[in-house]
C-alpha cells in the first residue's frame, strides 16, 4: 500500500475519532499488509486532484489543501459507517448526514428511541426522528405523482431534508406549494415550505469538462466519458440534445451522435463518439486533468466540485438527494441538489467529489458572482439505465480480481442490494458501479457480510 494512503487513513482517524475507531483498528502505521483498505483508501482520497483540492480550499473556507483532503477522507469513512448503520437500524433509519469543516461529524436519525444508544456506541452522533426515510420518500413520491396535473414553475422544487426530517418544497408562490401539497394528499407534518426569489431553468451553453455543440444548435458540456461494449462516448444532459442531434468537440471537430435522451422526468443522455475520439477517465480541470476512480454517491453535507467550460472549477456541499424540480419544460425527479454555483454554459458537465464521479450538470438559479443553487443528475442510475460503464483509472484500484459469484464489476448497485461471492453472501452499503477490485472483500466501505 503507498505510504500517502497510509498518511491520509492515520489522518482520517485523527478527526472522525471514534467514528473512524469503528472502521479503522489501530493506527494505519500498526496495519498489516493484508488488511483490508480503509474507505479513504478504497475511494483514492490520496489520489484527488490538486485542482480540486484548491478549489474546496476557495469555495469551503478551508485553511489548506490538507484540511482538503482530510475532509475527503472523513466523508469516505462517514460514508461507510452511515451505510452499515442504515442496514443495521432497517425500518427505523431516518437519514444521515455529516457536518463540520471537516465533515467529523456523522449525524445518524432513527425514529426508534432504543436505537440511540446503538448509533451512538459507533461514534456517530444519534438524533431521534419523528419519520423515517421511507415515509418521507413516500411522501415524496405522492408530491411526484400530484405533479403531473398540479405541477407549475411555481413550485419548482421538492426534496427529502434528512437534516429537517421533511420534505422541503420550494415555491416562488407558497399559495401554489399548498395547493400542490394538498393535490398530494400528503399529512403536513411531513411536508415544510420554503419561498425561494428565483425559479432554476436548465444551463444549455455549459461544459463539465470540454465543451461540445449540437449540430442543430448550441454548446454544452461534457459530463463523464463512458464506454458500451467497445463503444466509447460520454454521458451528458438530456436536455442538450434528442436522440439523433449530432456533435462536434471543443476543436470542431465532428464528435459523435446522441444515442438516447430523456427530457423532462429525468435529464439524462449519452453520446457515442466516432473514432475520431477516445474516451478518457479524466475531467478537465484547471490547469490539469482529474482522474475519476469510480462513482460511489456522497452524503448529505458532503463536498462537491463542478468543472465548467463558462466558470471553471467551483466547489461546494450536497444540499439534498432525490430532489424533483420544475424547469420551464417541465418536471425532473431524482436529481441532488448542491450549493456549487453555476451559469450558462455549464449544462452536461461533471460534477465529482475527491476521485468520486456524482453526476451531470441539469440546471440551477443564481450566478458564481452571488452565489446560486444548482442540480445535478445522478451518475449511477444514469449509466444503468442506459448500459454504460464509467470509465475510471486503468489499474482499477487494490485489492484481488474476479472471484466466484454473482458480483461483477461494471454492475451499478445500491444501497440494500445482495450479491454473492467466494461462497458468502454481502450487502451493499453504498449506491456505485462496481470497479475491478471493489468486490465485495477488498472494499469494506462499499459492503459487509450477510
């Protein structure tokens, strides 16, 4: 194991403290060769960027590239505890969510009074809940299906808050939120409403990485380069282009061909690119590039950067997951919601935390002048839904490869998902596309045992 994982592991524990205690024995100096990697390890914590590192530095009032990636590394351990506790508490959990500079705090909610204790032997903070998260993503989904007759810009937005154990719905106009909350029929405990100055609208003329442009009109960004079989192309916004538009690069160059697009419900797409291109584990920074080493989903609270061809590299936390937001053309589901500004010009593009791919540019309100919220479609259940894979680092990480089982590396799971392999069964704790050396016992972040 190189000795800077070593270094950041040791860090890691330093300031999750006993959170980190539960995932990592000893010290990392004390740890044997075989010994199973740490989540900081297992996410390449030590491998982030420089440019990334500097702008969390900038936009998160962070001291130094270190506090940088001391952050990183707590969120990857917080990231692994949150996932086991959830299985553990089943039912009962309420959400999780880290907090602090350097995200040392892990904040688990149950509704489960008994269950306190057991959180708080982990070294995670416990918090009791009045709902768990299967009611307010239930709630949540009624808001979904209200929306189809009762939607309107004005209420642009609806998210689960785990922070507020609510489903937090945005309007221009709170008359219009009460009346789509009652369309829900959703119990208002379970519902908060906050008034919001400005509606987001989709960022058509943004790159993530390197700009690219419709052949029928306008620019937009690349998000991640993927692959299909021996098809190589890149992932992007649905609302950048319908099945059929043709591309060109940054340099002109003819590029490829949308494949498939979904917009509105979701706003997906994917590029399969001629031969002209080659697809790349890498996110254009600024000054150099950014390796992405897999797609693992960050917590609430957690860092967040985004690479865009208008403001370049801004970074910033994840507000909310499965978000829904009305643009204009109508309503998206399952996006998340970040605090990282962007503008025109930045629709498609990457957005990534450490070496950890997140998602694809969808649209926002506000500017990098004043600050602006923005979301992003998710990357793991956009290169499912389309059969990609994400294209990561050539070594594909440590630990052993293939063994016997029902795993396989390319595969998107989720969190609750089973798989089984060398004779044992495991369960994901994590949503992520499995990477050769993710399997289920060289990454303990990612699963436990059955």
């Amino acid at each position: 194991m190189p000795q800077r994982h070593a270094t950041i592991a040791c860090a890691a524990a330093a300031a999750v403290g006993a959170l980190a205690l539960s995932l990592l024995p000893g010290t990392a100096s004390a740890r044997s060769a075989d010994a199973a990697p740490t989540a900081a390890e297992t996410m390449s914590v030590a491998d982030t960027s420089p440019a990334v590192l500097a702008a969390m530095q900038r936009d998160l009032g962070l001291s130094s590239p270190g506090q940088a990636k001391e952050r990183l590394a707590n969120e990857a351990e917080a990231g692994a505890l949150a996932g086991r506790l959830q299985q553990s508490l089943g039912r009962d959990f309420a959400g999780a969510w880290v907090s602090g500079a350097e995200s040392s705090t892990l904040t688990v909610a149950t509704s489960d009074r008994s269950e306190l204790a057991k959180i708080k032997a982990t070294g995670a903070k416990a918090k009791l809940a009045a709902h768990t998260l299967a009611e307010l993503e239930g709630a949540k989904a009624a808001l979904d299906r209200a929306a189809v007759k009762n939607g309107s810009s004005a209420v642009p937005i609806w998210a689960v808050d785990v922070r507020s154990n609510t489903v937090v719905v945005q309007a221009v106009k709170p008359a219009a939120a009460q009346k789509l909350i009652a369309a829900s029929g959703v119990a208002r405990d379970l519902v908060s409403v906050k008034t919001i100055a400005e509606s987001p609208r989709p960022l058509y003329d943004i790159r993530g990485g390197d700009a690219y442009y419709m052949g029928s009109g306008g620019r937009c960004s690349v998000g991640f380069a993927v692959t299909r079989g021996t098809t190589e192309g890149f992932a992007t916004a649905g609302h950048c282009g319908r099945a059929g538009t043709t591309t060109s690069g940054f340099n002109q160059v003819s590029q490829g061909t949308f494949q498939a697009s979904t917009f509105p419900g979701r706003d997906t797409a994917w590029v399969a690119a001629n031969s002209n291109w080659k697809a790349t584990p890498y996110v254009k920074g600024q000054g150099q590039n950014v390796q992405v080493a897999g797609s693992t989903q960050s917590a609430v609270g957690a860092s967040i950067c985004r690479s865009g061809s208008t403001t370049g590299w801004h970074c910033g936390t994840v507000t909310r997951h499965n978000t829904s937001v009305t643009y204009p053309e109508g309503t998206i589901s399952g996006v998340t919601e970040t605090t990282v500004c962007a503008e025109p010009g930045d629709s498609g593009g990457s957005y990534i935390s450490g070496s950890q791919a997140q998602g694809v540019t969808s649209g926002g309100s506000g500017d990098c002048r004043t600050g602006g919220t923005t979301f992003h479609q998710p990357i793991n259940p956009l290169i499912q839904g389309y059969g990609l894979t994400l294209k990561t680092n050539d070594d594909g990480g440590p630990g052993p490869g293939p063994g016997e089982g029902t795993w396989a590396a390319g595969t998107v799971y989720n969190a609750g998902d089973t798989v089984t392999y060398n004779g044992s069964t495991y369960r994901c704790l994590q949503p992520h596309q499995a990477q050769p050396g993710w399997d289920p016992v060289s990454a303990p972040a990612l699963w436990e045992q059955a």
